[in-house]
C-alpha cells in the first residue's frame, strides 16, 4: 500500500463488527482515518479493535442500537464528541428480516425492520449532520433487494434509503455534502447466509473486494447519487 489516502479523514462506520462494514472500517484504519465503529453491542467491536492497524489515531467503538431511540441519540453524541468533525458517515447497520412477501410478514416484525432500516438511519444521520463538514460523504449502503419482491421489510427499507439518498444530496448540496447509495453487490456476509442459506459461501467475493469504492468516496470522489460497486472503477 502507498502514501494513506485518508490521513486526517474523520470517519463513522455503522454495523462494523462484521461484513462490508468491518471491511470498510478496516480499509479507512489502514489508509489513516480516525475512525468511529458500532456495532449494536460494544463487546461485539472487541476483535476489530484488537486487529485494526493503521498510521492515524486509533478506532473507537461503541454500541448502537437502530431500533432504539436513546441508543441512537447517545451513539451520535459520542461519535461527534470523540471525533469533534465528521468527514463521512457509513450507514452499513441493518437488520434482514423475514425473506417472505409482505401478506406473509409476522406481527411486529415490519415495525422493527422500518424502524432500524429507516427511521434509525435517518436520526442517526441527522443527529451527525451538524457535526459534519462542508464538502463531507454520506454513504448509505444499498442493495439490489430495494423494491424486490419477496423481501419484505428489508427491501422496502432499502428502496426507502435510496429515496432519502437523493433528497438529502439535493438538501445538502449547498454544503457541499455528498450523498451516494453504494450498492456493494453480493458478498460473503452472515446476512448474505441467512438470505441464501443454500448457497456455498465460497463463490461470492468477501466483503474487502468492494471496499475501493468506499474509500474512493471519502477521498472526494462523487459517482452520484446511486452506484454499483462492481460497476465503477473510481
């Protein structure tokens, strides 16, 4: 690797005990960032903590809880308190859900998916907005299950996040923020498995072959509002 490529970068990365957001997380340590994990349980960050190495200040975690109003207010101000600025905002955190047509959704469940998927997301994000920078990145991790029939609440709710991508890049374009949904594609992830359980995990990439994009982003890179990971070379 050569010269870090976000030194002095301010970062937050939601859903960073596993996956793309541990990925992500990993690759912005390694390029230099000062960067801010959660996870929706601190203990769950203790490995990444342990293993993350990179030439900048090192990551801090700390627990988030979508679903959970107090969890996010109180995640958003330790955020902004450990790192005074934020250049950019990851919104990897999720919850799948049932993979079932809407009819079939048990009671309950859409409520707590919208709740984390969505409305979560959103507090979590306004919360960090004033902290953050002019010219700053909102990455929101999308999918290509937005809309998609047979996926419920998630797919509802990502259809959903790209929806406040646009209106947030079109909000925030005076400040000069940019707002991108970043698809990843599939990945080798535990939501993945649960979606897929009958697929061998060994024939889809792991999560660190789609990180470039991401750290193209952070760097100043705008692909507008919406990308494909495998199809963008930054």
């Amino acid at each position: 690797m050569g010269a870090p490529r976000l030194q002095g970068v301010r970062a937050v990365v939601t859903g960073a005990s596993r996956g793309v957001g541990r990925a992500v997380a990993e690759r912005f340590v390694a390029e230099g960032a000062h960067v801010v994990v959660t996870a929706r349980a601190e203990h769950r960050l203790e490995s990444f903590l342990r293993d993350a190495r990179g030439p900048g200040a090192r990551p801090a975690a700390m627990a988030l809880e979508l679903g959970e109003p107090h969890s996010v207010a109180a995640a958003a101000r330790a955020a902004v308190l450990e790192l005074g600025r934020v250049d950019v905002l990851v919104n990897n955190a999720g919850v799948l859900g049932s993979r079932l047509p809407l009819e079939d959704v048990p009671d309950g469940e859409l409520e707590a998916v919208v709740a984390a998927n969505l409305v979560g997301t959103l507090r979590f994000t306004q919360a960090i907005l004033p902290a953050m920078s002019d010219g700053a990145a909102i990455i929101n991790v999308s999918s290509g299950a937005a809309g998609r029939a047979g996926w419920a609440g998630y797919g509802i709710t990502k259809a959903a996040m790209d929806a406040a991508t646009r209106m947030l890049r079109e909000e925030l374009a005076p400040r000069g923020i940019r707002c991108v949904a970043l698809n990843p594609g599939g990945t080798r992830t535990a939501m993945r498995a649960a979606a897929y359980p009958s697929e061998d995990p060994a024939t889809v990439p792991h999560p660190r072959s789609v990180v470039g994009p991401f750290v193209a982003i952070a760097e100043g890179a705008d692909p507008g509002w919406h990308v494909e990971a495998r199809e963008w070379t930054p």
